[in-house]
C-alpha cells in the first residue's frame, strides 16, 4: 500500500490486503523497511527511546572523572610551586594531595583534576534523584498523548528534555548537577511512549514481538552509554583537552541527537495508522457531523474517567498478590536500573579500571535486553501451554530464584581470588536471569486482578522505580555490601512465588482449575479463555442480551464485550488472546501501555482506532 501519497485513510483502506487487521494494523514487521506509517513509527520509536536511555546513563561511566576535585589556576602560587618541584613523572604529582589541583589532564583514578569533587554519599544521592522524575513522567505522559498524539508528545518530550541535558555539561556545582539530574530523569518517559506508539501501529497477532524488540532495542542505551561515552571521553583526551573539557563536551553531544530524531519525527512520522492525530480527529468531527451519523457506542461512554482510573487502581491496590508481583518487578528492573548507575564506578574502585575499560565491562550487562527478556516471556509462554498460569508463577520462579543466587555470588567475588574473567562470567549470568525476570512478572500481571488490569499493571509497574530508589540509596553502606544484600532480596523475591494463590488457577503446587469459571465463546482470533478470577456480576449490556452467533465481537468468556482493540487488551505473548477491560460497562484505561516499570495509566480522552494495550 503506498501510505506515503495520502494521509488520514479510512476503514476501507486496508480491505483485503491480509497484512493488515480491519483497524489497519500491521500483521507483521518487516525490519528492513522503512515505510510509513508503520515500519517507520517502528524504527522511530527504538531509536528515539534507545537516544533517551543513552542520554539518560551517560553520566554514571564518566564519575571517576567527577570525583576529582576541581582544578586550580596554573598561574596561582599553588601550582607554580608545584609545577617548579622536581617529581619523577607525571603521575607522582598527579596522586600529590596538594598538588593534584595543578593535573587537569591525569585521567588514572584518583589522580589529577578537572571534576567536580563528588564524595561517595552525594553520588548515591544523584543516582537516587535521576529516577525520580521519571515516576512523575510516567504517570503524566500518557494523558498528555492522549490529548496531541504519540508524534508531538515523543518530538515534545526529547525536545524538552535535550535542554537540562546540554545544562549538565555547564554545571560547577554539585547542587545545580543533581537539580539537572532530576530534570534529566523525565525523559524516562519516554518508554511509555516507545510501547504506546508499536501498540497502536501493530496487530494482535505481532505487538508483543514490536513492543519487546522496540523496548529491548531501546534498553540498550544503557550498554551503548556504558562503551561509547568512555571512548568519547578518551577521544578528547587524545586530542589534547583537560579532564574539565573532556567530560562536559562528552555529555553535550547525547542531547544534540535527541534535537535531531525530536525534528524528523514531527515532520516525517504518524501518529496512528490513519495519520496524524490532527487528521483523526478531522475525521471524527467530519462523522459526527453526517447527517447519518449513529452513536456506535464506541466513544468514551460509561462513568467518568477519573473515576474509573480510580476504581481500578482501588482494586489492584487490595488485592495482595499484587504487591507480591510489585517485590518482584522492584528487585529485577529496579536493580538494573540502579545498575546502571552503580556498576563503572564499581569496576572503576573495586578492580582498579581506567575510566573507558570500566564503562565497556559494565556496558555487559545491558547487552542481555538484545534477547534475554525476550527469552523470559517465551519461557513463561512455553511452560504457560504444559500447565496454564501455574505454569507462568514456574517461570517467574525458575528465572528470578537464579537471579539473586548470581547477584550474591556476583557481590563475592574479588579481583585477586576470582580475576576479572570470573567477575565478568557471573555478571553476564546475573544479567540474563534479571532480564529474563522482568518478562516473567508481567506475564502474570493479567490473572491477578482481571478486572483491574491497567491498575495491577500500575502498581507493578511503579515498583521498577521504588526498586531503583531503594537500591540506590542502599549504595550508602557501599557498593559490595549492597549488592549482597540486593542479591538477597532478589532471591526472596523468587522464594515467594509458591505462595502466589490465584482463586480458578491455583499455585505452583497445587491446581485450582475446577473452579475457574468456563468460557462461554471461543471466536476465531481466541484459542482458549484465560484461567481467571471471574468478573462481578453486572448488567448486561445490549450486546450481551443478542445470540452468541450474532456477537462477532465477544470476549472468550466475557459476553457483551467488544473484541474491538479499541476496548480490547490483548497480551502479548499469552495464550488466551484479548482480556476484559477495567470494569464492567465503562471506558478502557488508555495512554500510557501497562508495561515494565511505569506508573498508572492515564486515561484516553479520545480513542485510537483499534487501540489496544499490551504487556510485554
């Protein structure tokens, strides 16, 4: 179809071209193409997000070069007397207490000038701030695309955050560096964004494969900062510029990217298979103004938004498998999030690591988002088709029970009785066990409160930033230390998993499915009816009262419902096809997609054709 001559296409479009749903979704991805609307928002999305996380971590692997203390004038007394002493090289003076203020281009640890002057407990501190925008961005993010659209809110976002990010690099003190650090954080709002976008452009059959690959992909910021801002930083050493100069022009060049992508998606990008926002809502206000127009039901009826945000999240909030899950997701991305703002300086102390070395051996561990998430909901899928959802709590057992066992062995291990091999062996196993997690956890995040989705999602989600929080202020009782303690948590928080009951599913051990409620219609896109809670009884709606044969829309079990994606929640990756929405008989929870570590989501104030949300 050739999507680039016309925008804003209406239902017939996409008929009869099978590579499409009816809601003009595609059915496929096709990574080596760069077509409009689709594959576009596709690249555009990993691009955008994996620049964001870049932009986000470049600070962490250029600290040993802030913790030196600032340099002083060359001209001044100080350093006269201390350039006029006759040392035996470079470096006796650049480890000289008094004297290393008069070395602004020593790079070894600890020695020189030329940062500025961080202590232990205020990098813990920073580390803490730079999460914390990102729960409030989360939260908000979703209403704001609701209102403009995924395209302006994605070009607005970078274009917004790339401001505090160029501010890092004229900062001199340590208040103004972290007041930016929090500034920075929002732009973790951008993997909100990122799900949203692959979720309205893609089909059912295929969204959890965009939403994994475009998340994964994007996720790789944190290695690529790991490896590229080091040797950037090296670059400019090279040449010839100070300690001072080299950091600040390293971190100027990450928003300088995020300026550019923020331009071409505004002016080269849709917002839904249909076009623009701009052009969806035109076609709205053309429909509602037919003189034939039918209020098809499908607009935002039901209760007030507010209130059924609300209500889902009061439900998710009381049911305690919830925060079961919540401790789960805390202690998988929240530990690497904290990671990646914990684990160069890491390397740099405890192995003696210059600078660049240490970035690329923690760059590692961000390169398992490539696949092993991915991995994780493939195994929770696999063992899920043998065992139901009991099969899906194995997979979350089997994944994060290992993953705290490596993270404490990780904390054990030194430089002179394991060697760096060794370290780097147990941390590339940690790695994939943690990401493997995460895609574990939301896996299970559909059966535990059917229907509150969107409010388990939330909370589960908002435990990824708690998680990080938590770890990074318990970087105070220092680094190995608090990653033994982490590793403990985290393998509690496996431990669990067989005390995890779900009323009609069961536990690990023992089956509850006599007393899941049976399906009541099976349509052609759902293969079997997810083993759940059953919903509370509610009144039927119009649908609800025709023929099973004439409600070509139904839910697997939930009579009366539209199949519509628009109403729909499809999970990615789980068998059982489309879920309920919030409640019964009020509007879908839009905006910000339940996935990994974000806050509630918002509610849509107009619907996306055939919008649905996924998990990954």
């Amino acid at each position: 179809l050739d999507q680039e001559s016309k925008m804003g296409w209406d239902e017939g479009h996409w008929a009869g071209n099978s590579d499409y749903d009816k809601n003009g979704k595609k059915r496929s991805i096709q990574l080596w193409r760069f077509d409009r609307p689709h594959m576009r928002a596709f690249h555009f999305a990993w691009l955008a997000f994996l620049l964001c996380f870049i932009t986000w971590f470049a600070i962490p692997p250029v600290y040993p070069t802030l913790k030196k203390p600032k340099c002083a004038d060359l001209s001044s007394d100080l350093c006269t007397g201390c350039l006029a002493k006759s040392w035996k090289d470079e470096d006796e003076m650049a480890f000289d207490k008094k004297c290393m203020v008069c070395a602004p281009k020593a790079i070894k640890n600890g020695a020189g000038c030329g940062g500025l002057g961080l202590v232990k407990d205020q990098v813990v501190l920073s580390n803490a701030v730079s999460v914390m925008g990102t729960i409030l961005a989360r939260i908000g993010i979703g209403g704001v695309a609701d209102a403009i659209g995924v395209r302006a809110s994605y070009s607005g976002l970078l274009l917004v955050c790339s401001i505090p990010a160029f501010c890092v690099a004229a900062t001199d003190t340590y208040d103004s560096f972290t007041g930016v650090r929090f500034l920075i954080s929002f732009i973790g709002a951008s993997f909100v964004l990122t799900q949203l976008w692959t979720s309205v452009m893609f089909a059912s059959n295929i969204v959890g494969t965009a939403n994994a690959t475009s998340a994964g992909w994007g996720n790789l910021g944190g290695a690529v900062s790991g490896a590229l801002i080091p040797a950037v930083f090296k670059s400019f050493i090279n040449q010839g510029y100070t300690n001072d100069q080299s950091w600040r022009y390293t971190l100027a060049w990450p928003p300088a990217t995020l300026v550019f992508v923020s331009v071409c998606i505004w002016f080269l990008s849709d917002d839904v298979p249909q076009g623009t926002y701009k052009d969806l809502k035109r076609k709205e206000a053309e429909k509602k103004a037919a003189a034939d127009y039918v209020d098809d039901g499908k607009d935002t009826g039901g209760e007030e938004p507010a209130s059924v945000a609300a209500r889902s999240i009061v439900l998710a909030s009381r049911n305690w498998r919830t925060w079961m899950l919540f401790i789960a997701y805390a202690y998988c991305f929240g530990v690497e999030v904290s990671v990646y703002g914990n684990l160069a300086l890491y390397f740099s102390t405890a192995y003696n690591l210059e600078q660049a070395d240490a970035g690329l051996a923690a760059s590692l561990f961000g390169l398992f988002n490539l696949f092993a998430r991915s991995a994780g909901g493939i195994l929770s899928d696999v063992l899920a088709k043998k065992g139901g959802v009991r099969g899906r709590i194995w997979a979350n057992f089997l994944c994060a029970t290992p993953m705290g066992v490596m993270l404490i062995i990780f904390s054990s291990l030194t430089k002179d009785a394991n060697g760096l091999g060794g370290t780097l062996g147990c941390l590339c196993a940690w790695a994939f066990f943690l990401a493997a997690t995460e895609g574990t956890v939301f896996g299970l995040v559909p059966f535990i409160e059917p229907t509150a989705v969107g409010g388990v999602a939330g909370i589960v989600g908002a435990g990824g930033n708690a998680g990080a929080l938590m770890c990074n202020f318990s970087m105070r009782i220092g680094q190995r230390p608090a990653f033994c303690a982490i590793g403990w948590i985290s393998l509690f928080s496996g431990l669990m998993m067989p005390l995890l009951w779900i009323p009609g599913v069961g536990s690990m051990f023992r089956d509850d499915s006599a007393n899941a409620p049976a399906p009541i219609i099976v349509t052609k896109d759902v293969e079997e009816a997810p083993k759940a809670r059953a919903l509370p009884a509610a009144e039927p709606t119009p649908s609800a009262q025709m023929p099973t044969s004439q409600q070509p829309y139904a839910y697997a079990g939930y009579p009366g419902y539209p199949q519509s994606g628009m109403y729909g929640m499809p999970m990615a990756g789980s068998v059982g096809g489309p879920y309920p929405p919030m409640m019964p008989g009020m509007a879908p929870m839009m905006g910000s997609p339940p996935m990994m570590g974000m806050g509630s989501p918002p509610v849509m104030g107009m619907p996306y054709p055939g919008y649905g949300v996924p998990t990954v």
